[in-house]
C-alpha cells in the first residue's frame, strides 16, 4: 500500500529538514511505501538546499504561493498513492510507528474510507504542549465549529476525488470546509484512532488570536451555510466548549 504524504511548505528550512527526517525514520512493514511530495511556496531561506537533499527520494513542486489550500491540491493532484496525508513543513511525526497504524487501519476487514486521530502542539521551546484529540467530532460537534485535527487526517484516494480538492475561497477554514464535505457524505465511514500522530510547530497564521476569534469563525460559518446549514454566531462558539474540555 503506498501512502502519498503532502508537506507544504515556505520559507522554512529547518524545520523542513525536521520533516523529512521524521518520515524518514518511519518504521514500515514490507509491501508499505512513502510517496513524499514536497510543495514549496518558491522559499528564499535556503529551502533550496534542503529540497536538493531530498529530491531523490521525493517529490518536489515549486510554486508562487497563492495559498494553503492552492498549495495542499497540487500536492493531490500530483499523488498517486492509495491513501493521502499532510505532513506540514516543520511538523514531525509523534513517532515512527505511525504511517503504519495507520496502513494497519485502512487494511481491516471493515476499512474506513477516512481515519483521523491526535495531535499535540509543541511550545516555542520545542517541548511538548497541550493535546488535540479528535474524538469529540461528529456531526452533531462539527455543527458546532468544531473539527478533528486536520494534520491527523487520512484518506483514501477513491474518496479524495469523491469529496473533491479543497476550496481556495477560504483563508483560514477550508480544512474545515474540507472535514465538513467528508463527514457529511453518507458514501464514506470514517475511524477514529486513538493514537497521537503529529507533534505540530506553533506559529501560523490560523493560530493568531485575532484570526482565532474572528476570521477562523466568520469562515466556518460561511462554509456550514456553504453545505446548507444555517447557524448562528452564538452555534459557531460553542466549539469553544468542546476545546475547553480536551486535555
């Protein structure tokens, strides 16, 4: 089974060499394979010299960055592996065991179309920061604003073209918009894994506090009403509740 493994990234070097080693030291039984493909945003920071290392193993795009979700459909549509991953820029693996459970989840007997599990957030000291669970989500909490972490997101290629590549009319929600076209489709069944899979870097645009208070939630509301649902402002911050709860 190959698993294609999308790494966006822009001016970050350093932590893109962290990357790249991380899925490098993937532990994986024989028969599993790695498709790496790296989209770099035309970087300036000496990202050339890393993507020069890895060009042999990987799959390199170069691009004018137009945006995250521009960035994330070239990296699928250059894919040709059975399941789909992200695997952002600076972000490592939680450890090497991972990209196998998650081989060994979609290989069941009952196979998801869709997997999704954990994260925690390093702090800007590179310690390990609070976790991101993803076993609150359904329907009923998606309704809310609420998501399961999109880096801990793996999908099959038959259910990728099903839901389509992501909307490029969002800044900050089109993950969101994203989890909300795949959990809302009766086609597919999803699995949570109870598993910490990413250790993500902090920083980012969609982290800032003024993005996390309005932008974050004007655009999830705007692409619930995309899928038909009318909700309020008072709906949307009540994923705020399912947050507080996640330790």
């Amino acid at each position: 089974m190959k698993v294609s493994l999308i790494t966006i990234t822009h001016n970050k070097a350093e932590g893109l060499r962290r990357t790249i080693a991380s899925i490098n030291a993937q532990r994986l039984q024989p028969g599993v394979e790695v498709e790496h493909i790296i989209v770099d945003g035309c970087s300036s920071d000496g990202t050339d010299a890393v993507l020069k290392e890895a060009e042999a193993q990987s799959i390199i795009i170069r691009r004018e960055p137009v945006g995250v979700y521009d960035a994330i459909n070239a990296g699928i549509s250059a894919a040709s592996g059975s399941i789909i991953g992200l695997l952002h820029g600076g972000d490592v693996f939680s450890d090497n065991s991972v990209i196998q459970d998650v081989v060994n989840a979609f290989s069941a007997i009952e196979a998801p179309d869709y997997v999704y599990g954990d994260i925690h957030y390093l702090t800007r000291k590179g310690r390990i920061g609070r976790l991101f669970q993803g076993r609150p989500a359904s329907r009923e909490t998606l309704l809310t604003g609420f998501q399961p972490p999109h880096p801990s997101l793996y999908i099959t290629a038959k259910a990728q073209r099903e839901v389509g590549l992501y909307s490029t009319d969002y800044r900050n929600a089109g993950d969101y918009e994203m989890i909300l076209r795949i959990f809302f489709n009766d086609n597919l069944r999803g699995r949570y894994l109870a598993r910490d899979m990413v250790a993500m870097e902090p920083g980012g645009l969609a982290t800032r506090l003024s993005s996390r208070l309005w932008i974050n939630n004007a655009e999830r509301r705007k692409a619930l009403r995309s899928m038909g649902f009318s909700v309020s402002w008072f709906t949307i911050l009540r994923h705020y509740l399912y947050l507080f709860r996640i330790k």
